[in-house]
C-alpha cells in the first residue's frame, strides 16, 4: 500500500529507492505511534551533521548519511498521511528544515558561496513547486490537500509561518509572476483556459519533479563518493539554465497552438 502524494510527474529517484525503502518503516512506525515531526527534526539532524563532516573534509559519510536523510525525507509524509497526522506546522517544518539542512552541506563543500548555491538550489525546488501548482489549477485539480489534523501550536505555527513569509512566499512571488508575464506575453494578452493548459503539460513538470531534492541528495552522494564534489556544484547553475529553456519551450508551445487555431 502505498502513502504517496499523487503528482502530475514522477520522481525517479524518490520512486524507485526512496519511497520503497522509506514505506517499509511506515508500518513499524505507525505501530509505535511515532509523530511525523520527530522524524522531520532526525533528517534534518542527519543533515547539519553531514554538513559539519563535510567541512572538515570528509566525503563518504557524509555522502552515506545524505542517502539516510533522503530515505527519512521521504517517509515523514508518507508516515503523516497514513497515521492521519498531517498537520500545517510539518508542512512547513518539513520545508524550512530542508532549506537549513541543504544551507549545512553546500556550505559545508563550498563555504560561504554555497550560501549562493544554497539560492539556487531552492529557485530551482519552487519552480517544481509553482510548475506543479499552475499544472493542477488549469486543469481544476486540487493542488494540497488540508491537514488530516488541527491543534497546531499557535506560537509555533505563528514562527513557522514568519520563517516561510520572509524565505519562500517573496520566492514564489517572484516566480509565479514572471511565470505569468511570460505567458500573457506569449499570447499577447490574456490568457484563456486552453492557453494556460497548453502552457503546464505534464513534459514540463517531468522535468522539474527530476530535479527535485531526493535527486539532489543521490546526485550529490554519488558526486561525494567519487571525490568529485564540484560536478554536483557546478551542476546547480546548469540546472537552472535547463528550467530556462523548458520555460522558453512552453513558451513556444502556446503561440503554436494559437497560430493553429487561428490558422
């Protein structure tokens, strides 16, 4: 049985090594009773350590200690969704605990330029975010479901909202609106329905979602384990010029289709 989020594109890594090893845990887990949050705290945990290694010059600890991270990362919502404790707070926890521990280990390799890359990085996981985002909303689909529980920590849920404000929404904002302004530049105006679904087919998102943190942390690993860090920091702006271009792409697919409608 599986607790996975349903998505308009697969991420091959997550499904194919991730996933199945992290549902394994989930039933053990959800027998003991264990909160999805604690999980969360342990893979970050297991991330700042990675990255103190990684200072210090170690590589294949780290790199073995990034692939327990992902397996972890990968079950707490997994474990959340099947225990019906999905909540607002490991929703954003979940995601600002990333952004810390992938900050460690690109600072980690690359000192204060992996603050850079750290940015990077995370431009190149909300394009996934919004690109999934805008994929569901032109076809009506639900983009997330609402928390299976309430009873959050005001304080704390008050803190993670502000952490999310000041790091992500200014992100997505961003993003989202140059997203848009290309598209109505592409059609010269407003779009309509079948203009924004021509511009979010699933080729897009399958592009994004394989960029997405598991692959990363595998890329990463394997960059580690062959002492051949840079490969992995160097491919961060490469990847974003890949986005680039999948972005020009779709671009192109919606003046095609109104050139053939109105031909």
């Amino acid at each position: 049985m599986t607790h996975g989020k349903a998505r308009p594109a697969r991420e091959w890594a997550a499904e194919l090594i991730f996933r199945p090893l992290a549902e394994r845990l989930v039933p053990p887990l959800a027998r003991r009773r264990v909160n999805p949050l604690h999980v969360v705290l342990t893979h970050t945990a297991l991330g700042l350590l990675a990255g103190a290694l990684l200072r210090r010059g170690h590589r294949l600890t780290p790199a073995l200690l990034l692939q327990v991270k992902t397996v972890l990362d990968n079950l707490d919502g997994q474990l959340a969704r099947a225990t019906r404790q999905t909540t607002e707070t490991g929703r954003y926890l979940d995601s600002e605990m990333d952004v810390l521990a992938n900050a460690a280990v690109l600072t980690g390799l690359a000192g204060r330029r992996g603050l850079g890359l750290t940015g990077l990085l995370s431009l190149i996981l909300t394009t996934d975010y919004l690109w999934e985002r805008d994929h569901r909303q032109a076809r009506g689909e639900v983009f997330r479901d609402p928390p299976a529980q309430a009873g959050d920590d005001p304080r704390v849920l008050e803190l993670l909202r502000g952490v999310y404000a000041l790091y992500f929404a200014p992100q997505e904002r961003v993003l989202g609106a140059l997203f848009e302004a290309r598209l109505r530049s592409a059609v010269g105006g407003d779009p309509s329905p079948a203009d924004r679904l021509a511009y979010t087919p699933a080729a897009i998102n399958r592009v994004a979602v394989n960029l997405g943190l598991s692959t990363q942390l595998l890329a990463l690993g394997a960059a580690l384990a062959l002492r051949r860090p840079r490969l992995y920091l160097w491919s961060l702006p490469a990847q974003v010029g890949l986005l680039a271009g999948v972005q020009l792409w779709r671009e192109e697919q919606v003046r095609r289709g109104r050139h053939e409608i109105s031909g």
